[in-house]
C-alpha cells in the first residue's frame, strides 16, 4: 500500500500460493476473511486445471501465515437449481457477519452469465445454500453486518454500460427477497477508477461510519489496472456516503500484483478490523496469489473525510 496513505503491505507477501495448496490448482486469490474463534479463516478462489473455479480454506492464528485445509471448501453444486447456475464456477467469495452465522455470497457462473448465490455457516465445516440472490448480471455482493429498520442491506454492482458498473444499495426483509434498489456510488471520468467501481469487502463499523474497501478499475493502453479505494457508509443508513477517498489506498506494484494470471490487480474480498486500532486488508495479486497489508483505521476514515470526492 502507498506509504504516503498511511498503510503498509506485508514484507513476506506473498503469504499464499498455488504451491501451499495440497490439491492441484493453478491460482490462489480473491479471498474472503473473518476472524472465527481468534483464529482468522480465508476462503480462497482457485482456477483448477480446467479454467474454473472453486473455493478453498486456510486458518491462520496469526493472520499472516496460513495452513491450507487438505479438501477444497465449497466446489461448484452438483444437484438442485444451484447446479445449473454454478456449472462454469463459483468465485470471490464474501464472508458477512449477521447475527448469529456468516453468510457467504460467491458469484455463480453458468451458461446463462453471472448472479450472486447466498450459503451460510455456523462453524465454517457445513455450509448450507440458501438461495441464488440476484439476476444476471450481477457480481460483487457484501452484506452489512446488522439490520436498518428491520431490514437487510447489501452493496451490489450490476454490470451496465448505461450507468457504467457503479455501486448500489439493496434491501431485504429475509435475505433472499431484495429491493428499494438505487446506485449510490459511481466511478468519476478520468480518475483511477472511471472505467468500473465494485463492493470489496464487507463494510465494518467505526465511530464515524461503515469504512467500505471497493476496487476501482482504470483503462490504460496497456489493459486495465484494479486499485483499491476507500469510502465511508452513513451508520444509520447505508445508502447514504458520507465521504469517498479521492485517492487510491493501494495499487499493483509488486512483481506478484504486476504479472500473473491477470496483470496489474490487487482485488479484495476481506479486511478484518483488530482491537488494536489497524485493520487487516486481504488481497490477490494478478489473480494469482494472496496478500496482505496493515493500515490504521482511522487514517483511512479521515482519507475519506478531508480528501474526498462526490459518490455520484
């Protein structure tokens, strides 16, 4: 991460491979994370041998140095209506806290494009799919961690070009019936993410709102470079923005994030907020490897607060 935001990366980055991995697949990246039990678990996205993708699981007591379970987490459903829109691969998964149980959304890929499917856990050894949640096209979902007037709320991305790939607000009363949908966030020409914008983490809580770290995408004659930003979600209402970092809080620039399965991406799926004041940020590198970087919290609201940007 840029030294001059205030956030570092990780010196042993990479801290997960393809080569950690004790089944065979070609990549490790685009994880979900959460703290479970004090021990921090990474559900991770791998291309397998045949171009698609399944879901992984490392623990960590640390946060830094993970141990990859010996059987993949979630592989694509091989019966009812999830096998028909999970055919081609489930990927980048989220971990939302809710209550009681971690809901998980994955982007499910078939011949019929993209939606978003919700599973849940308890204990992160049994999943149970609840339902496919959106349409297609329609990928990088997170969830808040509570309820706003009864409701549950999400941060989504529909794939547009008529309001180019922005950030939008649904609710729902139970979790699978979703509505009231409105963008409140979009990227800003020729700025770094004015090609698309999208959910990254599941927002956390901090005194002066819901810090969201989103990936912001910018075209060059090269392809295109994935950055992450920072915005901040009003705490009573999350469709409000309080304030949006107008700049970047990290870019590739590691030989890991450079070169690799898709050149110049860092993407997360996962930051985990500690009680020491610093948060966590998980990222994969070129789609290929997982690192991470430490910031402090209240550097990255204030990025949003003094140095910001219009949401629309």
């Amino acid at each position: 991460m840029n030294i001059e935001n205030k956030s570092i990366k990780y010196e042993k980055n990479p801290i997960l491979t393809k080569n950690d991995v004790p089944y065979p697949v070609t990549t490790v990246h685009n994880a979900g994370m959460v703290k479970y039990n004090n021990r921090y678990i990474m559900l991770f996205r791998s291309h397998t041998h045949n171009g698609r993708s399944i879901i992984g699981r490392a623990d960590s007591s640390d946060g830094f140095s993970f141990i990859v379970h010996p059987e993949p987490f979630l592989m694509p459903a091989s019966d009812n209506v999830f096998a028909e829109y999970e055919e081609f691969g489930i990927e980048d998964l989220r971990i939302c806290p809710v209550e009681d149980k971690y809901l998980l959304t994955y982007s499910a890929y078939s011949r019929h494009g993209v939606r978003i499917a919700l599973a849940r856990t308890r204990d992160f050894e049994n999943v149970e799919r609840i339902a496919l949640i959106t349409q297609a096209d329609l990928r990088n979902v997170v969830i808040f961690p509570e309820k706003f007037d009864g409701r549950y709320a999400r941060l989504d991305r529909p794939h547009s070009e008529i309001s180019p790939w922005s950030i939008w607000v649904s609710y729902s009363p139970d979790l699978i019936h979703w509505g009231d949908s409105r963008v409140i966030m979009k990227p800003v020409s020729y700025h770094w993410d004015e090609m698309k914008i999208g959910p990254g983490a599941p927002p956390f809580k901090t005194n002066k709102g819901w810090l969201h770290i989103y990936h912001g995408v910018f075209k060059t004659m090269a392809g295109a470079v994935y950055r992450l930003g920072a915005a901040l979600h009003d705490l009573s209402d999350p469709g409000k923005i309080i304030g949006i970092a107008d700049k970047w809080i990290l870019q590739p620039d590691a030989p890991w994030e450079v070169s690799g399965y898709v050149p110049n991406v860092v993407f997360t799926c996962g930051a985990i907020p500690e009680d020491d004041g610093m948060v966590k940020i998980y990222w994969g590198g070129a789609d290929t490897v997982m690192c991470v970087g430490t910031a402090v919290i209240d550097d990255l609201v204030q990025l949003c607060l003094s140095d910001n940007r219009p949401p629309l």
